[in-house]
C-alpha cells in the first residue's frame, strides 16, 4: 500500500508540474500521433475521477459510521486514486484540444475548470494525509471540488453535444423546437437539413466546429470548411460529403466518424439525388411535380402537407412485416412504409445496369401493399407490365426513359386506383391516347420527351378532360439546347463472344458518334453508330450526341469485357479485407460487374493488407492470348489502380512461369475525383496452360496530392476474363 502510494503520489506531481508548464507554452506544443491516440481516450478516462470523487464525498459524509482505522485507510486509497484519475484525464483532455474543431471560449472554460479539479483532488489528498484535523478546510475543499466537476462537465457536453446539453431537460421554453413543415417549406428544410441535424451537427455547430466546418445554418453551410463548399451542385461524385460518406468506417476522413450514428443507405440515396439534382436549398415542396423522384424520396423523411380538411389516406389492408421489407430490400431496390403509421409501401429502383426482373416479381410478395413504385431510367419492357399490373392497389407508376410502347397500357387497365402515370422519354404516341383514356381512375400523365407532340398534347387534353397530360417544359423555337448523352441497350457489361454494342438516343434524327480507341468523339469526324458493333477483349466505348440546331452533348463513356473463356474454379491466395468479400473467388468469374461509387457492393473484392492475388484453374487446357481485369477506381475512397501485375501460367499450382508483367498508368492529380470502373487487357504469349495465376498490387503510399497522403491504397476488382 505504502509503495503504491509513494509512486502515485510521484506520478501525479509530475503531470501536475507537466500541466503548467503546457499551460504556459501550449501555442508551442506539437504532438506526436501516439499522443494524439492518448489523448482522445480522454473521453473514456474523465468517468474515473466523476465516479471516485462521488464516492469519496459519500465516504466523508457518512465517515462516523465506520471505524477510525478503516475509513482512514478506505477513503485514503479513494483520494490517492482520485487524483491519479484527475490528473491523468486532465491531461489527456489537454492533448485532446489541441485538434480543431472547437469553439476557442468553451474550450477555454472546460480546460481550465478541469486543470483546477485535478490540482484540488490532489490538494484534497495532501490535507488529509498531513492536516487531517481541519475538518471545515478539508469540506470546503471537497464541495469546491464537486463544484469545478460540474462546471467542466458541464461545459465538456457543451462541446460535445452543444450549448446548454446538460440543463436543457430543466428549461420551459424548447429550444430543439423545429420549423412547421407546410407545402411552402423548401425540401432541404423539410428532408435534408433533419438527416444533416441527426447525422451531423453534434460535429460541425458553432461550439463544436470540425474541419471549420458549421452546418446548422444556410449561409454557413454553404460557405464550407477549410476545406471549400462541402457539395457542387449537380455533381455529387466530387463533393466531399458524398466522398467522405463513401469512405470505409476506418478511413480518417470518413463521416460520420466509426462509432457515431450512421447513414442509412435511404439518407445517402436522397443526399445523393438532392446533390445531383441541384443542391437547391429554396425550392419548395410544392414545386416538385408528383413524378419527381427526388421528391419521392424525399417523402420517406417528411410528412407531406395536406390540403386543409384532408385527412391522411388511410388503408384497409394489413401491414407487412418488417422481416419481409428487409427481405426483399437490396442497394438497387429500395422498399419503404409510406409514412410511420400507414401500412403502404413505395418501391424505388436504382442503377439500370443492375435492373433485376425476379426483385420486381419478388415484390408480389407485397403486392397489396404497394401504391408507389419508381421504376425510371429502367429497362422496362411491355411484358414487364404484366407483372406490374397485378400490383392492384398501384397509385403512382414512374416508368421513365423505359423501354415501353403503346401496347403496356393494355396491360395497365388493370390498376383501377392508378391516379399518377410518368412515362416521359418513352416510345409512346399520340395513338396511345384512348387506352390512356380508360384507365379509370387516372388524373394526370406525363409526356414529355416523347413522339407525343405539343399539338397532339394539346388534342389529346381537349378530348379527355379528366386527365391533365403533362408535357413538362417546352422550349422557345428559337431556344438552343444541348442534347442529353447516348444511352445504351445493353443491359450488361460483360459480352458474350457474339454480343454486340448497341447505342441508343430518345430523341429522333440525332447522330451518335463514337470511338472505341479510347479518343475523345469529335462531333463531325468520328465514326458514326449506324448498326451494332462487335469488340475485341476489354474496350471502352466512348460517344456523344448531335443534331443541327442543338449543342452537342457531353461525351459518355462505357466500358465492356469480353465474357470469353470461363474457368472452372478460382482461387483466392491472398484474402480480402473482411469488410469487402464478396462471395469470394466465385465473385471473379460469375459475370457480376459492380458499381464504381458504391465500394460496398457485393460484386468486388476489396485488398489493401495483401496484394491481390488468385488461382484460375481449367480442366481442358484452352488457348489463351490475354487476361482482362476490372477493378474500380475511386480516388476519394483511396481505391487505386493496380502499380503492378503479374500473369503466370502452369499445368500445376507448383510449377508456374511468369508470362507477363506490367505497370499499368496510375491517376494524375487531374483526376482525384475520379470515381469510374477500369479494365486492363495483359497480352501474353498464345499459351495453353490449365492454371493461371494473376497478382495485382496495391500502392502502398498515396501521392502527394491526395488527402491521404502516405497512406496504403485499396484494390479492388470485380472480374476476371480469359479471351
């Protein structure tokens, strides 16, 4: 006992004399990053000192109730370790402020009243051990103490949780009291600023300001951090809070920090879809058509305003369990409750490419329960509506930019209580008309960008007057706009030996020109897309559209592989990080592609420990004249192109030769915002091997120019091809 209060004891005066001396020359203090790593177990250590300081004020209270002896050798022990707790989280809280982020008077305040707890608890411990007969001293001292441990605490929650945490349960007036939502509310009040609130502003508020970073008022939002404006409208790929959320939980930069609330993937979906749609802070709900997919999204947040006397919709059919929305939910379909209450759900499909027929089909499990259901920008067909149509209880049917035609509203007679149709950027006609007509319950339709004319429109609402037929924006003659990028028919990636490319745009007469060599398509120059055209191994096709009259469009660009020669097995050497698996080495040949901005899809396997390195095997050895790869590039989420690669072939696993080994070109600081799935095609020599072995390495440390500098880089790839 005598030893551990002799070492105690000489601990803490060193952090005492150490604390001073910071005090006096802390602008000039720089930790190194296993101090920084002390110092924020600070907010772990400070429960020791509130707890041993509350049990030693019981302990004098109550002391008469105890022998002399032992409360003397109790309440000893208590002190000793009270102060060794004070000192300890008084410098670790030290350490700790020395990171941005936080409001320069609050911090002032809790660094102060916690430096003077820890030389009161210390002082407590020297009157008992050598003035122990001033009893009314030693209680002053020990309510003192009580009193500096509110005060730091207090002001502690502050610069956590912000101003007045602690008290605010006590006051009358409501300070969390939010804005009504009404029709008139902007979107980003009524959706986006609650998630932003919830998700980030304990971070980023006037006391508590991370990355100099405020968030909980327009104008301060919109003004950024140190690090510039925090999203670009229209393109929420290069804003750094899509980026930051992208990134794995254990990167630094990754927001919300690991261990704080999460996201949801319906969050980031609607963050996503505001960004890219704008990032309008002052439109208001109103302004949204029904149709709007943002707007859509945006409902599972808010409450929608009712016209006055209207009561919310209410259904007759039973709600669905949670187990089974689950089920069926996957990161290309969403499914949704339409409010907390109502037992209707919305459906919303994400990502063309990874349209899936069976989770349309996989929705009649809730067939009565869904009223809304978001299929736009998907490669619907008119035999998807006969699945479709038997959603009965269907109110709202988003089939834009779809494959339809004339024939799906045949079909679409079926829905009796369908009162909102978007089949904008269709091949539907005027002829449509009529059977548009009998859908029963219909009021309004949207139209444009289809053959339907601004005089057919116009025909077509003098006879069916009961439905508003929706044309959307239509330009002055003399008005030139610019044309929206080609599309594709293709429905995968991944070609087989006879597939072809095929390019498609909505609007009629407009000239599509492209190139496979990896040139930027000249508007008059390059080849012109007449028919569909075969490619040879890993190519990525880029194109644009023209027209006379209109500007150009933006280039596009898309990237095939060949499916060519399928291995009967794979094989991992080295494993994947445990948070990116996939379905193992099956994910390599399984023709799956993933998506370059989602890094948590299913379809990549994600290395960064280990290189990437795998076994392909075959039971008849085949001819082969080149491996492809595809590996996805995200520069914010640090996933790099491969620096090195190597091919090795072989009749057994032990005896290998090297065919080939490249260094593929790595980014350039141009391009830190690049988010895009790569390939590249090794040539090796003609070989007929049953094994192949291909290693792919990360880059061990980040250039320069990156925000993460010096760190490890990730691979991640997705398949492997043998052609």
């Amino acid at each position: 006992m005598k030893s551990f209060q002799r070492i105690s004891s000489n601990i803490i005066f060193f952090i005492q004399v150490l604390l001073v001396f910071l005090l006096f020359f802390q602008d000039k203090v720089f930790l190194p990053a296993w101090l920084q790593t002390f110092g924020r177990m600070h907010p772990m250590m400070l429960h020791f000192p509130i707890g041993l300081l509350g049990m030693s004020f019981l302990l004098w209270i109550i002391k008469k109730k105890i022998d002399e002896h032992s409360f003397n050798t109790i309440f000893l022990f208590s002190l000793q370790l009270t102060a060794l707790a004070a000192s300890l989280t008084a410098l670790m809280g030290f350490f700790l402020s020395k990171e941005e982020g936080y409001d320069s008077s609050t911090l002032f305040v809790h660094k102060t009243s916690g430096v003077l707890l820890s030389f009161f608890c210390s002082a407590l411990l020297l009157l008992f051990q050598y003035f122990s007969e001033k009893k009314k001293l030693f209680t002053a001292s020990i309510i003192t103490s009580s009193v500096l441990l509110l005060i730091a605490g207090d002001f502690g929650a502050t610069l956590t949780h912000g101003k007045g945490y602690v008290w605010q349960p006590l006051r009358k007036e409501d300070d969390t009291k939010e804005e009504k939502i009404t029709d008139s509310s902007s979107l980003f009040s009524a959706a986006i600023r609650p998630v932003l609130k919830t998700k980030c502003f304990s971070c980023h508020n006037e006391r508590k300001a991370k990355g100099e970073l405020i968030m909980t008022s327009e104008e301060k939002i919109i003004a950024g951090g140190k690090n510039g404006p925090i999203w670009i409208a229209g393109d929420a790929l290069k804003s750094h809070i899509i980026q930051n959320i992208n990134l794995g939980e254990d990167e630094k930069k990754h927001m919300p920090p690991k261990g704080k609330p999460q996201l949801s993937p319906e969050e980031i979906q609607l963050l996503y879809s505001w960004i890219q749609s704008g990032a309008d802070l002052k439109k208001k709900l109103k302004d949204y058509s029904e149709a709007d997919s943002l707007k859509i999204l945006a409902t599972k947040f808010i409450q929608l305003p009712k016209e006055e006397g209207e009561q919310e919709k209410k259904y007759s059919f039973a709600e669905v369990s949670t187990a089974t929305i689950e089920k069926i939910n996957d990161p290309f379909c969403d499914l949704s409750p339409l409010s907390q209450k109502s037992p209707a759900l919305q459906a919303n499909f994400f990502v063309r490419e990874k349209f899936n027929r069976k989770k349309l089909e996989e929705l009649l499990k809730v067939k009565e329960q869904l009223v809304i259901l978001d299929l736009g920008n998907m490669p619907v067909t008119d035999a998807d509506i006969k699945t479709i149509s038997k959603f009965a209880n269907l109110e709202k049917l988003i089939l834009n930019n779809s494959e339809i035609t004339n024939n799906a509203f045949e079909e679409l007679k079926q829905l009796k209580k369908l009162r909102l149709l978007s089949v904008a950027g269709t091949k539907i006609d005027k002829n449509a008309g009529p059977v548009i007509a009998r859908l029963d319950s219909l009021k309004e339709i949207f139209i444009w960008n289809t053959k339907i004319t601004a005089s057919d429109a116009t025909n077509l609402q003098q006879q069916y007057k009961k439905i508003n037929f929706n044309t959307g924006y239509i330009p002055d003659e003399k008005e030139i706009l610019a044309l929206t990028p080609p599309e594709l028919k293709n429905e995968s990636f991944v070609l087989a030996p006879n597939e072809k490319v095929e390019l498609k745009h909505h609007i009629p007469g407009v000239l599509l020109r492209f190139t496979t060599d990896g040139t930027m398509p000249d508007s008059t120059a390059s080849t012109t897309f007449t028919s569909p055209f075969t490619i040879n191994g890993f190519t990525i096709v880029k194109a644009r559209a023209t027209k006379a009259g209109w500007y150009s469009s933006p280039v596009v660009e898309y990237s095939f592989f060949q499916k060519g020669i399928q291995p009967q097995k794979a094989e991992l050497i080295n494993p994947t990080n445990e948070r990116h698996r996939g379905d193992g080495a099956t994910t390599l040949i399984d023709g799956k592609k993933g998506t370059p901005e989602n890094t948590n899809d299913e379809a990549w396997l994600g290395f960064r420990e280990q290189p990437f390195s795998a076994m392909f095997y075959f039971d008849q050895p085949p001819s082969v004249n080149s491996i492809s790869i595809s590996y996805d590039i995200n520069v914010p989420a640090f996933l790099m192109p491969p620096v090195e690669v190597e091919v090795w072939g072989g009749n057994e696993k032990t005896k290998m030769k090297m065919l080939k080994k490249i260094n593929p070109l790595s980014v350039t600081k141009e391009e830190m915002n690049a988010v895009r799935v790569e390939g590249l095609k090794i040539d090796i020599p003609a070989s007929n091997y049953k094994c192949y072995k291909v290693v792919a390495k990360n880059i061990l440390k980040l250039p320069p120019w990156h925000p993460g500098k010096g760190e490890k880089g990730w691979v991640f790839i997705d398949e492997v091809f043998f052609n």
